[in-house]
C-alpha cells in the first residue's frame, strides 16, 4: 500500500507534501507530483498539508480517481528506484492520462 496524488495536483503542484515527506519520495513531473510506490514509507505526512486535498491512501482514493494510483505508479517506469526526488529534480514527463487532461484552473 502507498499513498496517490490525484487530480486535484494537477497544474498546481504547491509542494508542501514535498517540504513535508521525511524520505523524499514525492516527485516532480511536468504538470504534476507524482508519490514513488516503493520509496513511500506510507507515514501519511504528506496527506494533511496538501491544501488542495490531492492525496489519498491508496485503498481511500476516490472512485473518480482510482486510475492515479496506476498514473503514480507508472510514471516510474523506466527511472526505477531513483533513491530521492531532490537529486533528480524535475522530470521532464508525465503519465498519459495527465498529459491528456485539458489545463486546469486553481483558485488562488
């Protein structure tokens, strides 16, 4: 079990999960964060301080977006375990269903 970043992150990515995660496994795409499955220590820090409420324990994810436990998941394909998302910095992709979401607007 981990924890997902789900839509409400997308085109906002605030990173006060990022600030927040004692192992770093929160990391940067292009239009989203994305939690690392295997890196997660599933401690729930990072839950709480979202303020948009993007992210949801696995098995408490929102019917609408179950498909962003797959999108977090697969985003690591081919980076494996990169060991920290601060040593990589931003990666320069995105899982498919977010690149084919239409921008979203964020009340400031």
């Amino acid at each position: 079990m981990t924890y997902v970043i789900a839509q409400p992150c997308v085109d906002l990515k605030d990173r006060a999960c990022v600030e927040e995660c004692p192992v770093d496994c929160i990391y940067e795409g292009n239009r989203m964060l994305y939690i690392h499955p295997e890196e997660c220590v599933d401690c729930g820090a990072c839950e709480p301080v979202c303020p948009v409420e993007a992210i949801f324990y696995e098995d408490d994810t929102p019917e609408e977006w179950k498909d962003y436990y797959d999108a977090n998941v697969k985003f690591f394909d081919g980076l494996g375990m990169p060991g920290g998302a601060a040593k990589m910095g931003p990666i320069d992709k995105d899982h498919p269903l977010i690149e084919a979401l239409p921008p979203q607007e964020h009340d400031e």
